[in-house]
C-alpha cells in the first residue's frame, strides 16, 4: 500500500515540469485571443463581486457595505476555485481517454494537470482581488504573508483529492456528471458566502460539517481577522494527506480497470 502510493508521488514529482507545462499551455491558449490575457480571471471575479455587493448589501442591510465586500469577494474567489475544480473532475480521464488508451502516460499525469490549472486560475485570480482590496484594508497583505500560507496550502491539497476521488468514481457513474453541478450549487446557496454565518441561526450545523466550507472559511478568515487558527488548520492539513494517500491508493488499484470504462 504504502509502496504504491510512494511511486505514484514519485511519479508525479518526476513528471512536474511536463504537467505544470501543458497547464500552463491551457492557460495561454484560453485566453490566446484576448487583450489583457489571463487578468480576466480576477476581473471577472472583481466585477461579480462589486455587482452582487451592492446588491445583497442592500438586500442584507449592510451597516458597513466596505467590509461586507472584503467578506464577499474573498469568498467568492475561493468557491470559484473549489467549485470549478469539482465540477470539472468527472471528465478528467473522459478528455484525455486517447491518450490514456494510446500511450504509456500513467492517468495520474492528466490529475496532476488538472490540479496545476486549477492552482494557475486560483492564484491569478485571486491575486487581483488581494491588489484590489488591500486599498480598502491594507491588513489583507500582512495577513496573506503572515496567517495564511496554511490555509492556502490546505485549499491545494484539498483540490487534488477531492477531484481525484470523484473522476475515478464518475468513470463507472455517468450520473455524477449530472448530479455534480446539483451538488455544488445547493453546497453554495448552503454555505455562508453571501452571508455571514450567524444568518443561519439555528442551521449553522449545516456550516461546521461542510467540509468544503470550512476549507473556504478558514482561508478568508486568516485574511480578514488575521487568526492563525492553527488547531483547525492542523486537523485539516492531517486529514488532506490521509484523503491524498486513501485516493492515491485508490487510482492505484482502478489503473487497470480504467480503459474498460473511458
């Protein structure tokens, strides 16, 4: 067991440059015929955010409609990287099932590239709404530095598990690809990131035993307030290498049974 996943991490560390390459490549031909390129990730997000601001300010009867934006858009920058890389998952081996068939590449390659994508989209999307909002709190930058590598470090971990456990499975459950974008909508309209949690009142349950949440809020919590919160963050941190070895060890034992189902 222990063996199987070492190689597969091997594998991995000695394949870095070829997968973090051809994500990169994904990355420039997205954006191959705009002007300003990849900046349209955080803009994009930056200009949701200002939007929906306004509006559920109002809506929530904002007192501070500044903080409240701060709270919003670095919620929204996270979700959208947990989300998209969830969402995106079930199709990870179907998008590359030529490749998987026809050559020697291990399919962990094309996990790996997906993770690399989604951390290339993450940090140039949220590094705009950091630049933004740091003229609004100047904290924001000494928290980044001081208080969230952690966090930042479990949010990677956390997507490269997660989607790794759901393409193997959706590979034998064409459901999911449905049921999927189901999921992580409720998931959203369910956790607090329009709203701050107390406006859950009594369902704030739903907030603590959602797993994708807490990796989300204890990211922008660091940021906003400045908290360390290492207790949390270790018993994260503990049960990301466990899930990365537990679905690690998983791929190891489908490998074989893959090219029956792509």
């Amino acid at each position: 067991m222990i063996q199987e996943v070492r190689k597969l991490i091997q594998y991995g560390f000695e394949t870095r440059r070829a997968w973090w390459f051809t994500a990169t490549a994904r990355t420039r031909a997205r954006f191959s015929r705009t002007v300003i390129g990849s900046l349209w990730l955080g803009i994009a997000n930056l200009l949701f955010s200002l939007v929906l601001g306004g509006v559920y300010g109002i809506v929530f009867k904002v007192p501070d409609i500044t903080q409240y934006f701060i709270y919003l858009g670095l919620g929204f920058s996270i979700w959208a990287t947990l989300g998209g890389a969830i969402n995106s998952s079930p199709s990870i081996f179907d998008h590359n099932s030529s490749n998987i068939l026809n050559s020697k590449v291990h399919p962990i390659f094309y996990v790996l590239e997906e993770w690399a994508f989604q951390i290339q989209t993450f940090v140039q999307s949220f590094l705009i709404i950091i630049i933004f909002i740091a003229f609004l709190s100047p904290n924001i930058l000494i928290n980044l530095i001081i208080f969230s590598p952690i966090h930042i470090l479990n949010l990677f971990l956390f997507i490269f598990w997660l989607p790794l456990l759901i393409c193997l499975a959706a590979i034998r459950f064409q459901d999911l690809y449905q049921l999927l974008p189901i999921i992580t909508q409720l998931i959203f309209l369910l956790s607090p990131i329009f709203y701050t949690e107390k406006n859950l009142g009594e369902l704030k349950i739903i907030a603590d035993f959602n797993p994708i949440y807490q990796v989300l809020s204890l990211l922008r919590n660091s940021l906003i307030n400045g908290e360390l919160l290492l207790t949390p963050a270790f018993g994260l941190l503990i049960l990301n290498f466990i899930m990365i070895s537990l679905s690690l060890l998983a791929l190891s034992k489908s490998k074989r049974n893959l090219v029956f189902y792509i």
